[in-house]
C-alpha cells in the first residue's frame, strides 16, 4: 500500500506595489483625509522606472510590515484625529486582508487641502 503525501506547500506572494495601494485607498477612507500626497521627486525613481508617485513607504521583514503614509489634510480637520483615523485603517487593512503583523503606521501630514 503506497502512502500519498497530503501535505501541499502553499505560498503567497504579494506585490509591494500591491501593498502600497492597498494601504493609499484605506488611507483615503478615513475621516479628514483629502488626498494622499506625492512622493517627492527622486532621480531614481526615473531611472528604474518606479511608477510609485506616492508618499507611501513601507518595511517589510517576513510577515512584519512598518508603514510610512503623507495625507494631505482636509481643511477644517483635526490633524490628531485624522491620523488616528488613517493608522487604524490602514493597520486593520493590512492586517485583515494580507496577515500580515502592522507593527506601526507612520503618519506624515504633508500639505493642508484649501477647498472643503
């Protein structure tokens, strides 16, 4: 009697662009949060071709992942509360749709929107 080996190795593999854009759209639905800013110029990044104009930054070390995010403000918000707001979105984001552990949420308020 031959035995089979049920045992499948599984593994997923997740773009950091992927990442970056999973974390800019949940950014985008807390409260206060007009936009997400742009990444600041950078002779690299036109050179490698990097299509990542955001100001999203992310550290990833095995399943751990440290976020960076600039927010450009909604006139008339509260800085404090809107970047609690982002860190818990972007945390429960990440962490419900890919596993993977948030250990922090940066938040960079970068400009102040004029239009309400």
């Amino acid at each position: 009697m031959s035995q089979v080996d049920k045992n499948v190795n599984k593994t997923l593999r997740v773009s950091e662009d992927v990442i970056i854009e999973l974390i800019a759209n949940s950014a985008m639905e807390a409260d206060g949060v007009s936009a997400i800013a742009r990444a600041k110029k950078n002779p690299a990044r036109l050179i490698t071709n990097n299509k990542n104009v955001r100001a999203v930054k992310i550290e990833l070390a095995g399943d751990v992942l440290a976020v960076t995010v600039g927010i450009i403000l909604k006139n008339g918000a509260k800085a404090v509360t809107t970047a609690e707001n982002v860190q818990e979105k972007v945390k429960s984001a990440v962490q419900n749709m890919l596993n993977l552990t948030v250990t922090k949420v940066n938040v960079n308020i970068v400009n102040v929107s004029a239009e309400e």
